[in-house]
C-alpha cells in the first residue's frame, strides 16, 4: 500500500506543478522547464526508494498492464 501512496503523491505533485506552472500565464515563462525537473527531482528523492519512481502517469499506466 506504501507503494501506491507514495505514486499517488509524487504524480499529484508533478501534475500540479505542471499545471500551475504552463496554465499559469505570465508564470515562469522559460523557466518552467527547470521548476517542472525540480518538482520530479523532490519526488524521485523523496518515494523513490518506495515506489520506484514511476511518476510520469503514462509510465504508471504502462507498468500496471504490463
């Protein structure tokens, strides 16, 4: 169960830094790119080590039917 909390947590976060960071207009502008790999990388370092860090949710998906 650890496993599906911390997924479900690290792809919350990416995607709601995604969201808040390209929906955002006048937002980071050119830096969105870095703020989205900051946001993965907290993740990764953070669940990595529990879930295996699939936090893309097409990567999530694939590995689940698979």
């Amino acid at each position: 169960m650890k496993k599906y909390v911390a997924e479900f947590i690290g792809t919350f976060f990416l995607m709601a830094t995604i969201g808040n960071v390209v929906l955002n207009p006048g937002g980071a502008g050119d830096m969105a790119p870095l703020a989205i790999g900051a946001a993965l990388m907290v993740m990764v370092f953070a669940n990595g080590h529990l879930s295996g860090a699939h936090f893309n949710p097409a990567v999530t998906l694939a590995v689940w039917l698979r």
